[in-house]
C-alpha cells in the first residue's frame, strides 16, 4: 500500500498545483515550494542513539531552530561534517572512525527539520546560512560535504568567503539547480505555469532565478583546495554535476568511481578523503 501512494501522491500533487494555478500562480508556487522544501524523514532512529548521544555538544539557536551539534575531539584540523537531504549526523559514522584514526578533530550538526534539530524546512540557502553560525562558534578548517551537503558547502564558501576554510570535500553533489527543478517538475508532472511562478517566487524571496543558482559557476569564485568524489552510475546526482564543478574549480580534484552508489560509505572512499585532509 504505502509504494502505491509512493507512486501516487507526487502526480495528484502536481494536479493540484495546476489546478490552483489557474486561479492563483503565487499560491501554487508558494505550496509547490514549501512542498520542495519540506523533508519527509531524517530524524535520528532509536538503532542511530548510542552513537550520537556520545558526541552530543551544545544546541545552537539560529533563527528560532535549534540546531544540534556533535564533537568528537583530536590534536589536529578541525572538519566539519554536511549531510545530505533527509538524513543526519549518524550518516558520517564510518567517515568519523577513518577520521578519529588519523586525530582529526570532528565537528558535525544536524540541518534544519533533520536529526534533533528543530525546523519544519530545508534548503540551501538556510543550510549555508546555518553553516556560517557554526562555523563562527567551531572555526574548522575543513568541510565535508554529502549530496546536497556538498553543494551547500561550496554555496558557503562563494556567499560568505569564510577565511578560516582551506578545504573542502563534496561526496556524490548536485551542480545545477535547473536540473534538480526539471526532476522535480517530471516527478510531480506540474505544467510550464507552475514552473514560472516558481522561478518568480525564488526570485521574489530570494533574489535569484532557477538557472541563476549553479555551483560550478560558484565554484569559479573558489580560492581554496577542493575534492570532488562521485561515481559514474550515481542515480541521485548525475557525475556530470562534479565534473562541471571541478572544470571551473581551480585547485580542485575530481575521484571518478564506478559502482559505490550515491551513499558512498566505503573505506576506500573515506581513506581518500582523509588523506586529502592530510596533504
């Protein structure tokens, strides 16, 4: 029952929002996006507990949310950690032990409406306005980015120029928000009206259009180390995406793999990116 409305919500969402674009195009924007924005999942299961409630450190207030934050102490640099869409710290349980082994110092929280943090939605432009407030509390050196925390972190570094960041990790990231919005429109199979009132929305709210937001344009702007993994047959963000993003970014190195999938939890994965941080 539940993969028959899996596969039967998003097309009656997106009727919907036809239907009420007609009469309203700024309400159906407003709904599509706040829809867009909303995650379904992410917070901490009881099997995930034991392994965060040890890390636990201060909850940071950033706009009303509480945003959750984890440390796990070394003599060396200190990392942050960016999860993806729908998921949480646990995530980066693997990665940790890799790092703790090497004597990184480790930071990582949960995004806004994942894990323990409170929030109702999510996107980049709150995510990287997150990150800046904890990267002024922690001030880590380096960042590691999954998915959309990839994207996220590199956003970070274009908008904000933080100083004290001299790299950064993006493990199977999207480039292109057009992209992402032309998935989004095929899923829920909304027509041209509520795209445009969407790309208007955006605009109105946050003072860009759909093909505005590119992170291998922002990528340009990079002065810092970067790597970039991603496998070839990753489902989730297409491997153009980081070889856009590592053709404009200077300094940077792209790690083609083939057959990890988008999670990318491997030791040979993390192994890498420990290394990285080390050289």
């Amino acid at each position: 029952m539940r993969k028959l409305l899996n596969r039967l919500l998003p097309p009656l969402y997106g009727a919907y929002f036809n239907f009420i674009a007609l009469f309203s195009e700024k309400m159906a924007a407003e709904k599509a996006f706040t829809l867009f924005v909303t995650p379904r999942k992410g917070k901490v299961l009881p099997i995930q507990k034991a392994f965060l409630e040890d890390a636990m450190d201060q909850v940071i207030t950033i706009g009303g949310m509480g945003l959750q934050t984890y440390h796990w102490p070394g003599e060396k640099e200190r990392v942050l950690l960016l999860h993806g869409w729908e998921s949480n710290t646990f995530r980066w349980k693997k990665l940790i032990k890799e790092l703790r082994n090497n004597g990184f110092d480790i930071v990582a929280f949960d995004a806004p409406a994942h894990g323990k943090s409170t929030g109702v939605i999510f996107n980049v432009i709150l995510y990287a306005e997150c990150v800046e407030e904890i990267c002024k509390v922690y001030k880590p050196k380096h960042i590691v980015g999954h998915s959309v925390g990839g994207m996220t972190a590199v956003y970070h570094q274009y908008a904000y120029d933080s100083k004290g960041i001299e790299k950064i990790v993006t493990i199977g990231s999207p480039s292109e928000f057009p992209e992402i919005m032309d998935q989004y429109q095929k899923l829920l199979r909304f027509n041209n009206r509520v795209m445009r009132a969407l790309d208007n929305y955006l605009y109105k709210h946050f003072g860009f259009r759909i093909k505005d937001f590119s992170t291998s344009q922002f990528a340009k702007e990079l002065k810092i180390k970067g790597l970039l993994i991603h496998d070839e047959l990753d489902t989730i963000a297409p491997f153009s995406s980081s070889e856009r993003v590592h053709a404009s970014w200077e300094g940077s190195k792209l790690i083609r793999t083939r057959g990890l999938g988008h999670s990318m939890h491997q030791e040979q994965v993390n192994q890498q990116i420990a290394d990285f941080l080390k050289s």
